[in-house]
C-alpha cells in the first residue's frame, strides 16, 4: 500500500506528496529531512491522505493534484468531491 498526501505548511502554502509510510513521511517533514520545499516551512500539518494500492498509482495522483489550484486542493482536502468537478483548469464561464 501507499499514500498521497496534502500537507499545510506554516506559511500557508500546501505540499503534495507520496509514500509508502506515511506516518514517518510527514516526521520526516516536521523534523526537516523531508522534502526541500517544507524544510523552511515548518512545522507542517497533515491535511489530506488517501490510500492507494501501489505507489506508483500515489505518484500519479502526487503529479495530477500539483497541477491543481489552490482552490481545487481545497476542495480536496474538504472532500467535496461535487465541487471538484467544477474546478477545472479550462472552466469556460457562461457568456
């Protein structure tokens, strides 16, 4: 098994990941031996995990969710999955 997972950083930004234990991934994080990006921002919390039954299917969706706005991993990390549907990068407003 593996995950994906959200993190919320200290500084308000978010960072996606993928593990196979995620338990002491996000240690890894909070103690600074994780991924660049959160050494200087810590501490880090956990907002989002779903797990996936190999780690390349965790990556995958690690990759699609980085692609997504702020707004759109938002709603990920509320699990309104409805809302998700309309977040789309090419949304065409209404004339």
């Amino acid at each position: 098994m593996a995950w994906v997972y959200i993190l919320r950083c200290a500084d308000g930004s978010y960072y996606v990941g993928s593990t196979r234990n995620l338990a002491a991934r996000v240690d890894q994080h909070n103690a600074g031996s994780g991924a660049t990006y959160t050494r200087t921002r810590r501490p880090v919390e956990l907002v989002f995990f779903e797990e996936t039954d190999s780690i390349a299917e965790a990556y995958a969706w690690e990759k699609r969710i980085q692609g997504w706005s702020r707004v759109k991993r938002e709603a990920l990390i509320r699990r309104d999955f409805e809302g998700l549907k309309g977040l789309g990068k090419h949304r065409v407003e209404p004339g």
